[in-house]
C-alpha cells in the first residue's frame, strides 16, 4: 500500500527550540512538497523539491526554515528556532513525474510552540 | 495569484440527504484536485480532475475548465461523510486551496 509517511505524527516544543519533520515520499514519485495548515491561512505551499532539487521556496519564512532532500527516500522541514506562530500542522505531499500530476498528502505533522 | 473560492462554508444534513459543493477559480488551472479531511486530521484524496466528470461511488465530481469552477456531488449522505471537503486548483505545479467546506452529517 504506496503511502506518503511522516514522522514525528505530533511534536510539542518550547520557543527558541530546533524543530526537524521528516517525510519518505511514495516509492518512484519524484515530486516532494511540504504544506503548511493553519486556521487564518488555510492550507498553503511553503517550499517543494523536483528530483531532490528545490525548486521554489518561496512559502517559507527564511531566516528560521529550511528544507532539504537528503536523498530520494527522505525530505526535512527544518525550523531554527521556533516560535508559537509556527503552531500549525505540516504536511508532506509527494507526485511522480509530471508537472500536473496528482499529489497525495501525508499524516501530517501536528507541531505545538509553547 | 489564482483565488479559489468554496461554497457553501459550512453545511448540515441529514444522513440519506443529497448536497452539491461548488468550488470556482479565477484563472486558468492545470488541473484540479478534491479532498476529504477527516476528524483525524488526513487528507483523502477523492477526485483528480482537470475537466470532464468522475464517479466515485456515492461520490462524483465535474469541472468546467472553460467556466472555472468544479462540483463535488455526494449522494445519500452518511456520517462517515462529515469533515472537510476541499478543492484545489494546480496551477504551474503547485496547489492552490479553497477555504474548504465543513460538513456534517447527522444520524
């Protein structure tokens, strides 16, 4: 059963703290996203990688997030240090080729900033 | 940026009940996509579709690319339906979400 997973499911942290989420795409899919849910914004797009290189971040707060993709397998969403409004759930989403391809979300990833 | 609209925001029925959820957007998409999230929290996918219309069991979807907007049909509604519904339209790679639609369905 080809699934996006992510881990850790829920993270509770103090401000000030490194936060690092982790995501294995669906095997062969060659598209990553990461997906950010709030109440006030909604779902949006923060940074996605096409064959593990990025190519848009514009989503993301710079000066305290960074997103990686390691390898084919894994992709990190990294904040540094975090605060309360980073509060929200954060999903990974993954696509095989093609641009306009369907994607498929993860669990998500429920972060609380205390 | 493309906007994505959904309406209605909130709807209740009754479980057997019939709804329509409309999703418009004001550019031109690549192609569109609609999701049910659960209480859990997970997004399931229902309907990937650019234009034309899909079904899906009690589910069905139609866009009309040329006029902008996509509905999300559910007949005979039953609990397990409830949560939020989502449309969103690709444009340029990237998703772009409507507010979603928050159902509940009552036994």
């Amino acid at each position: 059963d080809a699934r996006v997973t992510q881990t850790p499911r829920h993270k509770v942290t103090e401000m000030g703290q490194e936060v690092t989420m982790r995501c294995q795409p669906i095997l062969g899919h060659n598209t990553v996203f990461w997906y950010r849910q709030t109440m006030m914004q909604g779902l949006e797009l923060l940074a996605y990688f096409r064959n593990r290189a990025p190519l848009d971040d514009s989503g993301m707060p710079k000066d305290r997030f960074s997103a990686e993709m390691p390898d084919a397998t894994l992709a990190t969403l990294k904040i540094q240090p975090s605060e309360p409004r980073d509060s929200a759930v954060y999903f990974c989403a993954s696509q095989e080729a093609g641009v306009y391809n369907e994607q498929f979300f993860g669990p998500g990833t429920r972060l609380t900033v205390l | 940026g493309i906007q994505v609209e959904q309406s209605p925001p909130d709807l209740i029925l009754q479980e057997g009940a019939n709804s329509t959820l409309r999703c418009n957007f004001s550019d031109s998409v690549n192609n569109l996509q609609w999701f049910h999230q659960n209480p859990w929290g997970q997004l399931i996918n229902l309907f990937y579709i650019p234009s034309g219309t899909k079904q899906n069991g009690r589910l069905s979807a139609t866009t009309v690319a040329t006029e902008r907007y996509s509905l999300l049909y559910i007949s005979s509604s039953q609990t397990t339906d409830s949560g939020v519904y989502f449309c969103a339209a690709n444009q340029g790679g990237k998703l772009i979400f409507g507010q979603g639609t928050e159902l509940s369905v009552k036994p």
